[in-house]
C-alpha cells in the first residue's frame, strides 16, 4: 500500500510540471497511471473501513438475543460478500499490470476448416464476445467482416474500447473448439468445430518499432457490403492493407469513407506490427524458461461441449463450468481471472 502511495505521490509532482503536455502521450500516461492508483488506494481504504465494521458487528453478536443475532448474521454475510466482489476487482487490477494490459484490444476470429458448421462457430464465437464487452459497459466496433456463404462468418476484427481491454482479453488468444449436434447436419450428427482468437493492444503514437513505411504498403478498395444486403456501399469505401515485409493483411469496412477506413486498417496494421515487437521480446524471455507456445492451431485453449453432455473445460486452468449458455451469452470472467492467475504465479 505505501508503495502504491509512494508512486502516486511521485506522479501528482510530475504531473505539476508545466511543460508535462508539451509530449501528450506521455501526459496522458501520466494521469492514467494517476487514475489507476487513487483507485486502488481508495478500494483498499474502502476495504479496511468495511473490514472495522465487521468487527463492530462481530462484537455485537456475541451480547444479542437470537433474533438480534440472526438479523446480525444476515448483515454480516452482506458485507462479506460485498468485500469479497471488491477485493476480487482490486486483485485483478494488481495483477493486470503489464505494460499494455490497460490498452483498447483488437481482436479477430477466424473460422477453421469445416465450411458451414465452422462459420456459425466463428460467430457465435463473436456474439459472445461482444455480450461480455457489453456486460463491462465497454465500446465494441466491428471493423471488417467476412460473412459466410450460408451462414455464419469466415473471419471477423474488432475493436473493444474499455479500461484493461487488452489485459483481459489477452487470456483469450488460441484456438477454440466446439463439439455438437450439427444443425446443418440433417442425419443430426456430432461435429467438431474450431475457431482461431487472436488479441493485439491497439497501437498508440510514439510506440517503438511501429513506424510503418509507404513503400512497403499495398492498398486496395473495394466495394463493402452489409449482411443480407443491408447498408451495401455505391463506392469504393472498404479498405485492404498488405504490409509486403511481414504479410499482414488488414482491412476496414466500417467507415463510409474511405479515407477514415484507410485511417482505421493503418491503425490496425500498427496494432499487429507491436504485437509482434511484443512476441519477440516474450520469445526472448521464454528462451531463459525454455518454453514458448504460439498461439496456433495446434494449441487449443479450450473446449466447448453442447453433446453428449454440457461443458465448457479451459485446458490451460483446467477450470470447468458446466452452463455452457450462460457461458456462450459473454460470462467467461471465471477463466479470464483463472488464467491471469496462473500467470502471474508462473
């Protein structure tokens, strides 16, 4: 704690310097980091505050009648489980502390093998992931789309704006598997299904080793359509980057000009080059571990089962929650925090 409040102290005297917005980045680092520790220091406040009332009540019990003591009882188990939702939060602010874990995410699905069925995956897949940005009170953008041919969709990116964005959704980088009776299958059939999750910090001015070359650039405009064919555009708006030194493909749809989706993919485009800058260093720093796992289609993360039974199995924490709907509708903190857990012990 006086640690925290020693690093606050520090950062309210940076942020009294005059020139501090002569580099707005910076400042803007600043007061964050500002704004993230007064809410730490006050949760913890809160806590021990809380935790003196328990004892109050604890105290009391003891010398009360037995309808006193029961009525105490049902405050007490109040108040617990109300410490209990706030120490879990300040916990998971603790342990997201990495340096773009409080970064907006890009993230992407794309569907694997398997046409249809694997496609519906994908969106489902997207519907849940847009359900738990919503459940956070978060802002999600769909910035392209690849519908299905029949339904579903082949690859998706998107946009989640929100305090930990990143952090948070970082866990759910891999590959996802689902098991079910088809409803594409008219002999009713159990399938097997997998979708691809991929998670980058959104790119931020004055990040190093993002600067991005014209040269090295292919843009191309196409035509962009909604689904079904809703909102299709008359021009040229929708935008695909091709960074030529890495491959990287990008695109933005979602704009109506096409200048602000060629804005959009270049951000994007940014986003994945960190992400790369980022893979490097863990990669130099797993050597000393001697283990790194790449984020492909050979390492699934975890299974969804809809039949024979009903469950879904992170395969990194091994936690279990057997209602997959509550699951499937954005409830998905319980193995986000498990898995941020687990690496911070590691």
């Amino acid at each position: 704690m006086s640690q925290h409040q020693n690093r606050l102290d520090e950062l309210k005297k940076t942020a009294e310097a005059p020139d501090l917005w002569s580099d707005r980045n910076y400042a803007q680092g600043v007061m964050k980091e500002i704004s993230k520790l007064e809410g730490i220091i006050n949760t913890w406040q809160s806590l021990e505050f809380k935790l003196s009332e328990i004892q109050d009540l604890l105290s009391l019990v003891g010398e009360a009648s037995p309808d006193e003591r029961d009525l105490l009882q049902d405050d007490l188990n109040n108040e617990l489980g109300i410490i209990n939702k706030e120490f879990e939060s300040l916990e998971l602010g603790l342990i997201l502390g990495d340096e773009y874990d409080h970064r907006n995410v890009v993230f992407s699905i794309h569907a694997g093998a398997g046409g249809t069925e694997a496609q519906d995956w994908a969106e489902m897949l997207l519907r849940m992931y847009l359900r738990w940005s919503d459940n956070r009170g978060f802002r999600s953008q769909i910035l392209a789309i690849n519908s299905g041919d029949e339904a579903g969709i082949k690859s998706v990116e998107v946009k989640i704006t929100g305090e930990n964005a990143y952090g948070l959704l970082k866990s759910e980088k891999g590959v996802h598997r689902l098991v079910r009776i088809s409803p594409f299958d008219s002999s009713h059939a159990r399938h097997t299904s997998f979708a691809l999750v991929e998670t980058v910090p959104e790119a931020t001015d004055g990040d190093i080793n993002v600067d991005i070359n014209g040269d090295e650039l292919r843009i191309d405009t196409y035509r962009a359509s909604g689904n079904g064919g809703q909102n299709v555009q008359k021009n040229d708006t929708a935008v695909r980057i091709t960074h030529l030194p890495t491959g990287i493909v990008v695109t933005c749809q979602n704009e109506r000009s096409q200048s602000r989706n060629r804005e959009s993919a270049l951000r994007v485009l940014e986003s994945k080059l960190l992400d790369l800058e980022i893979q490097k260093i863990e990669e130099e720093q797993a050597k000393l571990k001697g283990e790194h796992v790449q984020a492909g289609w050979g390492n699934q993360i975890r299974s969804y089962v809809l039949q024979p039974y009903r469950m879904v199995k992170d395969l990194r924490t091994q936690v279990e929650i057997n209602d997959t709907d509550k699951v499937l509708d954005g409830d998905i903190d319980d193995f986000i925090v498990a898995f941020l857990r687990n690496t911070v012990s590691v």
